[in-house]
C-alpha cells in the first residue's frame, strides 16, 4: 500500500503563486508516474501535470507556463509550483501515483486552492 500526504494549499489572490508537496510513502514500485490532478465540484478530475520516474513531463495546457513539476526520486516527493495563478485554478488538488504497468493509481486526500481577491 502506498499513502501519499500532500500540503501547501490555501487561499491567494490572483497573480499570485502556490507550491504544492505531495511525499509518498509505503510499498513503492519503480517506473512510477507523479502528479497532480483538480476536481471543482460538477466536474471530472482532470490532470494538471505529471512526471515519470525518468523525468518526462505532461502538462495541461491552461497551465502551461504557469506551474513546473518536479520530483525527487530518492524521496518520493513531487511538488507543483504554480503561478500567475487565476480564478479559474480554483480546485482541490489531488496528488497521485500511478504505476501504468501494474494499472494501479494512488491518490492522496487533496488539498484546497483558492484563489480569490
């Protein structure tokens, strides 16, 4: 089993920048992808960026340019850090951890981001 712990969530005003951590722990497989996902309520969850245990990047295109994941393989850790952050960003933000060759997902408990003037 794994468990992930996220934090840094909370409320900013638009413009403003958010760094998220999620650190994994438990039974972890190798070739793992990190990240992170949003929910708002009456929508799906959707992907906000993710990495692979090899590096590569996936991000959502609303977010392109505004936030850089990273991680730290020997920790277990992935953060999120998000900028020029807008209205629209707000969600609860999920961290996970997928192991694509296995089929399982790990999610974490979410964290709220509201941004807000």
């Amino acid at each position: 089993q794994v468990q992930l712990v996220e934090s840094g969530g909370g409320l900013v005003q638009p413009g403003g920048s958010l760094r998220l951590s999620c650190a994994a722990s438990g039974s972890i497989f190798s070739g793992n992808t990190m990240g992170w996902y949003r929910q708002v309520p009456g929508k799906q969850r959707e992907l906000v960026a993710s990495m692979s245990s090899g590096g590569i990047t996936n991000y959502t295109d609303s977010m392109k340019g505004r936030c850089t994941i990273s991680r730290d393989n020997a920790k277990n850790t992935v953060d999120l850090q998000m900028n020029s952050l807008k209205p629209e960003d707000t969600a609860v933000y999920y961290c996970t951890l997928k192991v694509p060759a296995l089929g399982i997902s790990y999610w974490g408990q979410g964290t709220q981001v509201t941004v807000s003037s």
